[in-house]
C-alpha cells in the first residue's frame, strides 16, 4: 500500500500502471481484489481501481483473464455499494432510537 500511496504523491501511478500486457496486469487486479473491502485501504484501492479502469477501459473484452477479475471487481463493489447503502439506513434508525432514548431519560429525571 505505501507504494502504491508514494507513486500517487509523486504523480507517477498512471506511469507505473501504464503499457502493462495481461500477465503484468493481472496481479495488480488481484492484490485490489483481495483488499478493497478492507476499510483501511478501498480508498486508495477505489482510486488504483478508478486509474486503471482509466487507462485499460477501451480494451476491455480482449482478454478473458482481465475480464474475469474486472468482473469480480465490479461484483465486490456492487456488493460493497449494497452493504454500505443497508449500514446507512440502519445508522438513521439507531439515531433515531438513540434520540428517544435521550428525551425520555431526560423527561425522567426533569
């Protein structure tokens, strides 16, 4: 991950991700697959993932191997997406309760 954030600091990530052939590529697909639901790093994965979708996205469909992983991606960010919509709305209902909770404890002890 520092790697990846230090070529992102020196403007050198589409450099290093440019002009890559399948077999170079595809470790680089599955090492974001592997960690992007880690919420420590899906934000610089989301990025790397955003960059390369950037510079391969026009060859998509040449490669059944690129293609698979770009599929599993995709899968794991819908699910991601699903998931954090669901973790949300249950956020606003605990506030809810939560409130509720604090106005009748204090019509309690009024």
């Amino acid at each position: 991950m520092s790697l990846i954030e230090e070529l992102k600091i020196r403007n050198e990530l589409l450099n290093a991700l440019d002009a890559r052939d399948e077999v170079t590529l595809l470790p680089i697909l599955k090492f974001i697959i592997k960690f992007i639901r880690d919420p420590k790093f899906n934000t610089l994965l989301i990025q790397l993932s955003n960059t390369i979708l950037d510079i391969y996205g026009e060859v998509i469909g040449e490669s059944q191997k690129v293609d698979k992983y770009f599929r599993i991606l995709r899968n794991l960010i819908n699910e991601e997406i699903t998931l954090q919509t669901e973790l949300h709305s249950l956020k606003g209902v605990l506030d809810t309760l939560m409130l509720a909770s604090t106005i009748h404890r204090n019509k309690i002890s009024s």
